[in-house]
C-alpha cells in the first residue's frame, strides 16, 4: 500500500513479545509525524527497539484524549500522518482511541487500522470453545448494580463471552460467574499470553484453578446452552449407544441431531472429543499398546 498522507493510522503492539510486532507497523511508526501513546516512556523503548522514530510523541489517554484530538487534527490538516497506539495491543479496544477516530472521521480525515496483536482474539481461538460467534465484553464494572446486570446477561450468552480481568479480580470474578451460570460451565483462563509464562488453562468454572493471581488474564467463557437443548452429557449417552450399535460417527451424529433438535456439528464434536479421550486412555493404558486407529470419519 502506498504511504498516504492525512491519516490516523491505529497501530496493533505486542502484548508481550516483541516479535509480535508487524513490519508494516514499525514502518509506519518510524515515519509519522506524531504518535499519540498512553506512556511516553513504554512506548519510547519499543520506538528505540525498532531503531528510531522521526515524529514527536504526545500522551493520548483516558484523560487527555478529548484534548489531543486538536493536535492531531492540526497534523492531519498539514496534511502530515499520524500514529495512535497504547500500551499493548489494539488502539481502542479496552484502550483509548474511539473517541479520537470519531472526531478524525467527523473531520474528513482517513482512519487506516494497522492490525496485529490483540489479547481477546489471541485468547478465543487457542481456547478450544467456539470462535464462531463471539461477544467481548472488556472489563466488567467492578461492583453494584451494573456489574450485576452484565453478569445476568453474560449467563444467558449463548456465544462465547471473552472478559478482561486483573491479576487482583480473577478469582472473584470467576466466583461471580460460578455463582451466576452454574460451576459446570466450561471455561479457558489465559494468562501472560505470548510471554515467557504463557499459561491457558481449561476446565469448568467451579473448579478452574487460576493460579496465584499475578499476571494479565483473559477469561473465555463457554455460551449458555439454547433453551431446551439436552445437555451434553445426555448427547453423549445417545452417542455411545450408536456408536455400540455400529453407526459411523458421521450417521450417529446425522441422527442424534435431528432426534434431539441440535446441531449436526456440535454432536459431531463431541463424538471426536469422546474418541480423543478413549484414544488416550488407550495410549496411558497398562499394555502400552498403541492406540486404535481414530474413528474420525469428516
Ligand atoms: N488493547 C489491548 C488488546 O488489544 O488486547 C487490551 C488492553 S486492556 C487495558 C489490558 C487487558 O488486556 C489486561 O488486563 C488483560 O485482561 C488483557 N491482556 C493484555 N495483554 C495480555 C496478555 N499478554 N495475556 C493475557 N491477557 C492480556
């Protein structure tokens, strides 16, 4: 893409590993000429790690940001570029940034994404839970009514809900949401994503084990089951006994969906997780025999 003058350019930075950062991204930070940042000093070492910058750097955060939009805006006027980043991730995603691109937008000007890092989306799809439709709620109000509210609706969710948390407020928010969607909903804890101690832990919400506490969190929550659909367990039974019965997993799971009403791809699913998990207590067996051949047939 040609370097185009005139543009806010919303820059993804790593989360944790430097290596995350796109080259597109560097080039672009080392040719504006201004970089909104949330910390001069943080995001000065990334620009010194990249070798340079040519373009000044101002604060852009939750209390300056109304303040900056005049200075970008006399930028972008000068027909010149401009960078917005925080301190990790994606501008403006639980970050400032969105009332900066508004009033760039109302003014005329371009508003180009730099995609990269950015923990919700890192978190979803290494979680295993379906990253087909998903919600984002950010940070949860810390307390009161509203943190309530937003717990009730989290627990109706029927897609996959991804919540940011504090090292401080993880284990209290996984209470909340035990105590609120029951402790047999399934959930993934991701902590330290793409740093050294990167640890994503999977289980149910009544017995997860978030660790000590320290660290940055994602939690991505299992969707509530559609009302009426049998649960999983009960899927399962009905799977077991077609496979006994000598049904291939793919017409097991054909016939299972329409008697039950559920997907053809969510009994599927659990029929390869059934067989996985068979598989695997084969393989830590007594014998030491080799496993099975798998009895994935899509
Ligand atoms: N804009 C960022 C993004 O694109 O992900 C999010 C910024 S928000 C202020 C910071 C929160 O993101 C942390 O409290 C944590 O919930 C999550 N987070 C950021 N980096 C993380 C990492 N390396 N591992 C796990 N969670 C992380």
């Amino acid at each position: 893409m040609s370097p185009t003058p005139a543009t806010l350019h919303l820059v993804a930075t790593p989360i944790g590993n430097l290596g995350d950062l796109t080259p597109r991204a560097a080039e672009i930070l080392s040719r504006v000429e201004l970089i909104c940042c949330e910390d001069t000093r943080r995001t000065g070492r990334l620009l010194s790690h990249l070798g340079g910058h040519r373009g000044s750097m101002v604060v852009c955060n939750e209390h300056t940001e109304m303040n900056r939009i005049t200075d970008v805006l006399k930028t972008l006027e000068r027909g010149d570029e401009v960078a917005l980043v925080s301190d990790a991730g994606t501008p403006a995603i639980s970050d400032p940034g969105y009332r900066l691109v508004r009033a760039v937008i109302a003014a005329g000007y371009r508003v180009s994404p730099v995609p990269g890092p950015n923990a919700a989306i890192a978190a979803l799809v290494a979680s295993g839970l379906a990253p087909d439709r998903f919600v984002f709620e950010g940070f949860l109000p810390r307390r009161g009514g509203e943190r309530q509210r937003r717990l009730a609706e989290i627990a109706r969710e029927e897609r996959t809900t991804i919540i940011y948390e504090s090292p401080q407020r993880v284990a209290r928010t996984i209470g909340d949401l035990t105590e609120i969607c029951g402790a047999d909903r399934a959930v993934v804890v991701a902590r330290e994503l793409t740093k050294l101690h990167e640890e994503i832990v999977h289980g149910h919400l009544g017995t997860i084990d978030v660790g000590e506490g320290r660290g940055e969190y994602v939690i991505v929550l299992d969707g509530a089951p559609e009302p009426g659909r049998p649960d999983d367990d009960a899927i399962r039974a009905e799977l077991t006994q077609a496979l006994h019965d000598g049904l291939s997993t793919r017409d097991a799971a054909r016939e299972i969906a329409g008697r039950l009403g559920v997907t053809r791809r969510d009994v599927y699913a659990l029929a390869v997780a059934m067989t996985a998990s068979d598989d695997q207590r084969r393989d830590i067996g007594p014998s030491g025999a080799a496993p099975a051949p798998g009895g994935g047939d899509e």
